[in-house]
C-alpha cells in the first residue's frame, strides 16, 4: 500500500514537471497565431480570442526561412549519419577489440571531452579557410561528425553485449566486418536511435560554429536566421514564435517516429545474457 502510494506521488510530480515543460512551447504556438495587438494584452490570454496566420505567412514569404530549413536539415541530417558511423566504427574498436594502447588512447578521447569546443575554433577557423570551405554548409558538418561524446555512449553499449552472439558468428564463419554489421548493430537499435536524435538536435541547434564559418544568408542555418528575426532595436514576438514554431516541427518529426527505440535507449544498457 505504501509502495503504491508513493508511486502516484511520483506519478504526479512527474506530471506537474511535463506541465510546467510544456507551457514555454504552448506560449510559442499561442504567440505565434496571435494578431500582433493581442500579443501585448494584459492581462495575457491563454486561449486566442483570435486567430491568424499572417506571422506563420511573413516568416515564409519576407525571409528565406525555407533556404534555412533546407540548410539545417541538410546539416543535421548528413552530420548525424556520418557521426554515427565512425561512433559505430570507433567505438566497436574499443569496446570489442584489443590492440595495444587502446585503454590510453581511449582516456585520452574522454580527456577531450573536457575541453570547451570554443576553444577549437580559431584553429578550426583557420583550417577551413585553408582548405577554402568557408561559407559551405560542409565547413559546419565535419567538425560536428567528430563528437567524443558519441564513442562514449556507443561503446559502453557495446561493452554490455554478450561475448557468445560473436563467437556463434565467427563460428558460422562471419569475419570482423560481418558480425559488426551482423549482429552487433542490429542488436543495438535503441541505442542507435537515441544517439542519433541527440546528434540531429545538438547538429540542429548549433549556432556558434555556423555563425562563424557561415556569412552569406542564403547558407544560414535556423538557429542563425531566428536570431536575425530578433532585430536590431525591437522583437516582432509573433515574427519570432511562428519561426521557431517551425523550426521546432522537424525535430518533433524525427522525435515521433524514433520515440520508442530512444526511450529503450535511454538506458544504455547492454543485451542480457
């Protein structure tokens, strides 16, 4: 009886916490479908009294918002499968292969994690500019593919794999290669499918390096075209909703249809014996 209590009571903190989580994003589609006067009553109002698409309208007709979708989901989409391959790639490396100096290195890549990324941008800067990928969405997608963060996770899902399904495929003959792409990678789709929409959100929402790197307009990705939307000396508040209302829907996307395998992913925990 206890016991059961005490879960209802988590179960209503939990709710009150998504309550409070969703107000910010149902304030942004409030504001975003609101005549501009009605953005500035007070008291506010929760439920429009009415309804417009004309902010939704400007943001796609007055900006080439559509020029930075397209940028963004060119980024995010291109460095989240490129960054999971060599995180599968490296990470099976550590977690199931032993060769000498891997712990070393191995502490090494994790030490890297500790170093801020802005400090890697001056010599990042100066690397593209030399290799004439300045202004090209693909200066934004390689320093991105190489997250240690990646190996990390990856590799601790591989270490939690039983030894046997390898074996069982290097005796039906299966080399390294095989039993990779075999058995290893099928078994960990959870943790696959959770990597990869943390890599999309984090490519998604990257706006120091993009910033950097990206001059002209027309190569914006999202996080730099909605701050440009802010103004110079005032917000257009229902300009800026509507976008980032937008902006939002790509990754809610990409949330909904790999929902189930991230939640089994979040664990990080191996296939049981």
């Amino acid at each position: 009886m206890r016991k059961t209590k005490n879960i209802r009571i988590f179960d209503v903190i939990m709710i009150i916490i998504a309550i409070l989580w969703l107000i910010p994003v149902f304030w942004m589609i409030n504001t975003a479908i609101k005549p501009t006067p009605d953005i500035f009553t007070t008291p506010p109002t929760w439920i429009p009294e009415h309804f417009t698409l004309e902010h939704i309208k400007a943001v796609v007709q007055n900006w080439p918002f559509i020029k930075w979708l397209l940028n963004s989901i060119l980024v995010s989409g291109i460095s989240t499968l490129i960054s999971l391959f060599l995180a599968i790639l490296a990470a099976y490396s550590f977690a199931r292969i032993t060769w000498k100096g891997r712990d070393t290195i191995f502490v090494i890549l994790l030490a890297s994690m500790l170093i801020p990324w802005q400090i890697n941008a001056v010599p990042l800067y100066f690397l593209m500019n030399n290799l004439n990928l300045l202004n090209k969405l693909i200066s934004v997608i390689l320093p991105i593919t190489a997250m240690p963060i990646s190996v990390f996770l990856l590799r601790q899902f591989f270490v939690g794999i039983p030894s046997e399904l390898e074996d069982a495929a290097r005796i039906d003959g299966c080399n390294r290669v095989n039993t990779l792409f075999r058995i290893i990678i099928p078994v960990s789709g959870p943790a696959l499918a959770a990597l990869a929409i943390y890599m999309f959100i984090f490519s998604w929402n990257e706006y120091f390096w993009s910033l950097i790197t990206l001059q002209r307009v027309e190569k914006y990705t999202l996080p730099i075209g909605l701050n440009m939307l802010q103004g110079a000396y005032d917000i257009e508040y229902g300009l800026l909703m509507a976008a980032a209302f937008l902006a939002s829907i790509p990754v809610m996307i990409v949330f909904i249809i790999l929902r189930r395998h991230i939640i089994e992913g979040m664990s990080w925990s191996g296939v049981t014996k």
